[in-house]
C-alpha cells in the first residue's frame, strides 16, 4: 500500500520531466549492464583466451570492451547531465 503511495507521489513530481526521467533511467540500466558484462568479460577472457591462447578472441573480446567502455563514458555523462538537469529544476 505504501509502495503504491510513493509512486502516485513521484508521478506528479516527475509527470513535467517525463522524458528526462525516462532517459535517465536508461542510462542507470546501461551502467549496471556494463558493469555486470565487465566483470563477466574477465572471466571470459581468462577461460577462453588468454589459456587456450586464442588471440584473435582476446583481440575481439578487447574490442568490443574498448568499444562499450567508450559508451559507458559517453551514456555516463549524459546520464550525469540528466540528473543535474532534474536535480536543478
């Protein structure tokens, strides 16, 4: 009952910043994501490159890492901006 309270309260506080709520929340799934597959992707690249040897995978799991770090960065301060934004109105 208290859970159904809390989010009839949030609603007419964020109902003006819908979007920005929503934009917001996309990025925090997205860091938990790639900090779940991050940690996941070490144990990979032990298991399954660096022992068998298999350097083409561990050039691809590399890159692919490089690649979504190069995201989480870019997603990170757009999420940072989107909650100063909300803090700030």
């Amino acid at each position: 009952m208290e859970l159904i309270w809390f989010f009839k309260t949030l609603k007419k506080y964020i109902a003006d910043y819908k979007w920005q709520f929503i934009l917001l929340f996309i990025c925090l799934i997205f860091d938990a994501a790639f900090d779940s597959i991050f940690r996941a992707s070490l144990k990979f690249i032990i298991d399954a490159a660096i022992v068998p040897q298999n350097y083409r995978l561990l050039v691809l799991i590399l890159s692919l890492l490089a690649v979504g770090a190069f995201l989480y960065i870019c997603i990170g301060v757009l999420g940072l901006s989107l909650g100063a934004r909300l803090i700030g109105n």
